[in-house]
C-alpha cells in the first residue's frame, strides 16, 4: 500500500470512537489466529496500534498495573512482527511477549514484578517521568534475567529454557534481552532519524549513517535492528541497500557481504519476498485493491537490487532475486492468462434461442472481470523487470481486438434483438462498455454508450412505425 494510501487509512481510523478501534484490534487479531486475511489484518492492526500507543501517551493518567507488560516490552514495539508473518533479522514475533511476560512473572524475576507493580500502583496520576524510569528499571531487569538463562553457565539449563514457551519463543528470547539491553541507544537513534526518508541519495544516507553511530548498535545482533528502523522510515525500503553500498565503497556483493552492513541486502530481499507473497495471495482471493501499489513495490525493489548491486547469479543472494521474479511471474502469469476467458464468457454472442427467459448477466462478475482487464493493464507498466512481457503485452492486445470487436457486434445485435432477450443483451453491451471503459478510455466508452442508445431508439421507432 502506498504511502499515500495508509495516511488515509490512519486518518480514517483515527476518528472512529475508541470503543469502535478497540473492537477493530480484536476482531482483526482473531483474523490473524485464523490466519485470515493475514496482510489486511497486520496493515490495519499496525495502524491502530499507532494510534492507541498515542492516545495513550497523550493521556496523563499512569498506565494500570495489568499494563506492566505493555510498558516494559514498548520498546521493542517498531520490531514486532504479527503472527503468520514471516520472521527476518531485526525482527521479533509478537506473539512471543505474552510467554515470556508470563516466564519473568513465574520464573525469571517474580519477585522484582511484583515489586515494580506495587511500585507502579503507588505512582500519582500525572508523574509520567517515574512512569518511564519504572520502566527503563524493569527492562533492565528484563534483560538481565534473559541473560542469565540464555548465556554461558554451568548445567544443562534446556528444561529452563522449556518452561519459557515453545522453540520460536526460545528463537525471540536473546534477541528481546539485547533490545532491552540497549533501550538508552535505540531511544537515542530513534531521536536521531529522520522522521521520513522519501528519498535516500548521499545526504539522507550521510545524515543515517551519522546516526546509527552509536557503538552498542554497530554489533552483529543489534545491527538488523537499527537498520529495521531505518527501512520503517523509508518511502522506498529496498534502498537501504545503499547504505551497504557506501559502507563498502563498491557494488560488488562480495564486498558488500564483508562488511557488517550486508545484512541490509538481506533485510531488502527478505522484504521484497514478503511483498510478493501477500502479492500472491491477493490475486489468490481476488483482492486488486492493492495490487497496483505491490507491483510498483516489487518492480522497484527488483530493479534497483539489480541495477545498483552486482549479483552473481550462483551467489545466495542472486539466487534469492531470481526466485522472488519468478514466483511474482508465475503468479501474474496464471492470472493474466485467465483474464480473456472471464471476458469471453460475459460477451460471447450466442444465439437467442440458446438465451432462456429472465437470463440476466451478473454484476459481480462484470465487476470482477473489470478489475482483473485494469490488473492486466497495471501489469504491463513493470512487465519487463517482472519476467512478465510477452504474456502481458500479448492478454492486453487479445482483450483490445475482441472486446472492441464484440462490443461493435453487440450494439448491432441490440437493434435486432427479440423482445424476449433484449435485457440479457442490454446488459451484455453495458459490460462491454465497462470493459471498454478500462481498454480506451472515457471517450471511446462514452461513444459505444451513445451508439447502444441509438440503436434501442432506432429500434423502438421501428417497432411503432410497423405496428
């Protein structure tokens, strides 16, 4: 979704009652339990939470003591992931905060919990700065009690680790104790950033780079996440490839990949592969919505990676962009391909005796065959760096010659047609003024628009002049 697009979406949910957003998060997170819609859910969850966490802070009442969890993991909030989605470096499963809430509670540090709850009950209403310090203390906290199971130490400690949650918990664990660790460095970077980067040319990646210069950030675990909040404030997110280009003074990858800063590329293909996967399933269910805004996404990403770095085609990464344009080929392909047959079926002229009385065409599906003709229409603006060219320009120019052809032959066929079929044709030649719509434009619509209504008028004068 564009940029454009989620501003709205923001605006939109912002106004609606905070009983009304709170019903929203719930409903869409059972959706995301169901693994339903799972990339509209996580869109619109991301966005609420936004707002909530806002409306909160804007908010001069303390937080409840049931909201301890909330204010101890709130830093790592620009690093979590919803459930279903696939998880990369510099990113955690939210879903693993509640068990390991529940582990520090039981196991890790029950008594300092219950101890900053007290503490937290006893605080007045309007003293957010001991709010904070509580906090930043509990993290603190937090994080040592991560440290202390998951590092180097005597006995055999995997029946501790069990008893914090399942294996993809355990995998969140050490990751969620190193953001604690150095909660002061990511508050500082995220001061430091610049609110949006709508373009990452030499002064935006000099000012990021002057940024992430804080050394608890420049290790090999914190890295992924201090360049994750980098790409959350980019308008192109595969750019942050630049900043391993610079680092490494050279586009070869083997270069890039020797510097620290050659996660990047793996952040930007991973990113781009989970694009084209929600890509994937919105052409799956029928969703175009988003289409035009993924494909301009994915044409971009591409291009640049292929462009700006110098892959080898054997290399991992090459690999990696070689696979990502294929599954986004074949998933358009399939559906381009299925594009004429859907029209067919809506305009195919068959003989009235073959059309049975009341036959009526369905809207929804003239609907649905209109978007897929302006999918395959959106397509051809990034055909070629999507491996997509010959079938796209070849499905645009088949739809161009029958649809013109056939709209032609329906406007005839309306002069002539029986009493008894004249809606079922009526309402063929206003789906292929639809269609035409889409093909050519405005003007050639509204041209066929006006010769269908002469052709019933001419068709009504000459029914009164013989009777």
């Amino acid at each position: 979704m564009s940029q454009t697009s989620i501003e709205r979406l923001r605006e939109y949910l912002a106004q609606l009652p905070p009983q009304a957003q709170a019903l929203l998060m719930r409903e869409f997170e059972r959706a995301l339990e169901r693994g339903q819609d799972t990339a509209v859910a996580t869109l619109v969850l991301e966005q609420l939470r936004k707002i909530v966490r806002k409306s909160e802070a804007d908010d001069a009442s303390p937080p409840r003591t049931d909201d301890l969890s909330r204010l101890l993991f709130q830093v790592l909030e620009p690093f979590l992931v919803e459930a279903g989605a696939p998880v990369r470096v510099g990113q955690i499963r939210r879903s693993s905060l509640h068990p390991i809430w529940q582990w520090l509670g039981r196991d890790g540090a029950p008594d300092k919990v219950n101890e900053f709850e007290a503490a937290l009950a006893r605080m007045p209403a309007d003293n957010a700065g001991q709010v904070e310090a509580l906090a930043s203390k509990l993290q603190g906290v937090a994080a040592d009690a991560i440290f202390e199971l998951t590092g180097p130490g005597g006995g055999d400690k995997s029946r501790a680790l069990a008893r914090v949650g399942p294996p993809n918990v355990i995998e969140d664990l050490y990751s969620i104790g190193a953001v604690l660790q150095v909660r002061e460095a990511i508050a500082a970077l995220n001061e430091k950033l610049p609110r949006f980067l709508r373009a990452f040319g030499d002064s935006q990646i000099a000012s990021v780079t002057s940024a992430l210069n804080i050394p608890v950030l420049q290790t090999p675990q914190m890295l992924p996440f201090a360049l994750s909040m980098v790409v959350q404030r980019m308008s192109a997110p595969w750019q942050i490839i630049r900043l391993a280009i610079k680092i490494a003074a050279s586009d070869d990858e083997i270069r890039v990949a020797a510097t620290p800063y050659g996660v990047a590329v793996t952040i930007a293909l991973h990113d781009l592969s989970r694009v084209a996967a929600i890509l994937r399933m919105d052409i799956k269910r029928g969703h175009f919505d988003n289409v035009a805004d993924n494909l301009k996404t994915l044409h971009d990403g591409v291009r640049g990676l292929r462009t700006e770095l110098d892959l080898r085609n054997d290399s991992a990464w090459g690999k990696q962009l070689t696979s990502i344009r294929a599954d986004i080929s074949n998933a358009l392909q399939s559906e381009i391909d299925s594009v004429p047959g859907r029209v067919r079926r809506i305009l195919r002229q068959r003989p009235e005796k073959d059309i049975p009385p009341g036959a009526r065409i369905d809207s929804t599906e003239v609907e649905e065959a209109v978007a897929l003709i302006d999918f395959v229409a959106t397509c051809r603006n990034y055909a070629s760096e999507l491996a997509i060219n010959e079938v796209t320009l070849r499905t645009y120019s088949d739809l161009q010659q029958y649809v013109e052809r056939s709209t032609e032959q329906l406007v005839q066929a309306l002069r002539a047609a029986d009493h008894k079929v004249r809606t079922y044709r009526q309402q063929q030649v206003q789906a292929a003024i639809r269609f035409c719509q889409v093909l050519f434009g405005d003007d050639y619509a509204s041209l066929m628009s006006r010769a269908a209504e002469n052709a019933l008028t001419g068709e009504r004068k000459s029914s009164r002049a013989s009777g």
